[in-house]
C-alpha cells in the first residue's frame, strides 16, 4: 500500500471484517504476537487515560483496562462493523463506564471532539499500521495527542528477519489478501518522529522479528 490517503477505507475495512468480526479474537490471538506485551508496557499514570488507535473489536481495551484498573480507556476505528462488536464485547465485560469508543480515522483524528479530551497519557497502535494507508500520517497524529511526558506504544508485524525466507514469503502473501502490509520501515518513521519531537525511542523485535514493537517517550 502507498501512504496516499484512502477516503473509503473504512468502507473498505467494514466489508473485510463484516463477517470476520465476530471471530477475530478467536483466530487472530495465534498471530497477532506481541499485543499482550505492549499492553503489559503502558504502565499508565493512576487515573490516567489511554487512547488505542484502531481499536477494532475491543479485545487490546477489554485487557488493558483489567490490567491498569485505575485509568480510563479510549479507542477508534474506522469500521464501523468492527466497533459494533467492539461496544458490545465492552459492555459484556461490564467496563462500558471506563472504555468509551468513538469512529474516526487514524491518520486524521481530533480527540477532543471525539471524546472531549484533547491529549492522552498513553497512546497505542496494535496491529493497526500495517492497516493503514497513510500510515506514516497515523503516527504523527498519535503522537501529536500525547500529554508532555505521555508515550507512545506501537506493535506491528516486523520483516521476519530471524525466521526462514518461505515463512516471510507466505506469511506476506496470506497477509496481502487481507489489506494488510508490514511497514519495512516502521522503526525509521518512529525515529524521526522522536527526533521531530525530542523524544526518546525505544525498539525492539519480538520473536525473532515475527512482530516489531516501539515506545517514544515524549518529553
């Protein structure tokens, strides 16, 4: 995918997981590698509040608000089928009063007329860059909502870099039939958002560069 906005993507991904939505968690939990330790990094300020970006069916949320009981949560999607599934996942695990969603666009999003706040403690994108078109847009726009001394996590797909060639090559191939592409050069755009910002970065790949993982502490 090229970084040139889509202006239907969210009709785009509601016709993806129309159907899927309602076993994504089931079969996305054997891939999707890496969700859990982000979620264990936040470590969010004592009543803090924490938006996702790109929440989908609310599953991130649902884990992070039980993990971090004392912050509220916040996610946006662009699908519109995705966050039905989302909101009624929330209210089935009784945190509808600390997980409050909203549809918006992840590359263009303004915060406080979505949920009445204009910056975040924490911010997250699980599984979500690879998803989106201009996604380099959507990192700046994370970014550009952090509280001084908020931080942003991100977990993607990585470049497999430490597992055999054929498993890269199927796994992209499989990958591409859902929309989704591993962005080469995650790590570079987290870097020069640090950099644009002042903030300090932090990498990592996870199993054996399965999944990527990245962490800028705004100052």
């Amino acid at each position: 995918m090229s970084d040139i906005a889509a202006p239907h993507n969210g009709e785009l991904m509601d016709r993806v997981y129309r159907y899927q939505c309602h076993v994504h968690d089931l079969t996305r939990k054997y891939y999707l590698l890496g969700r859990d330790h982000l979620i264990a990094s936040l470590h969010p300020l004592e009543r803090g509040h924490v938006l996702e970006v790109g929440c989908g069916t609310g599953r991130n949320l649902i884990a992070a608000a039980r993990a971090h009981p004392r912050a509220r949560f916040y996610g946006l999607d662009i699908s519109e089928e995705m966050l039905v599934t989302a909101r009624a996942n929330i209210e089935r695990a009784g945190l509808s009063d600390r997980i409050h969603l909203a549809k918006g666009d992840a590359s263009d999003f303004e915060p406080t007329g979505l949920f009445g706040r204009a910056a975040f403690d924490r911010v997250f994108l699980s599984y979500s860059i690879s998803m989106v078109p201009p996604w380099r847009q959507a990192l700046v726009c994370a970014a550009s909502v952090l509280v001084p001394g908020g931080r942003l996590h991100v977990v993607d797909f990585g470049q497999q870099e430490h597992l055999p060639r054929f498993f890269r090559t199927l796994l992209f191939l499989w990958l591409k039939s859902f929309h989704v592409t591993p962005r080469a050069d995650l790590f570079q755009a987290l870097a020069d958002i640090a950099e644009d910002e002042g903030g300090a970065l932090h990498t990592r790949p996870l199993y054996r560069g399965y999944a990527w993982y990245g962490e800028i502490r705004a100052l």
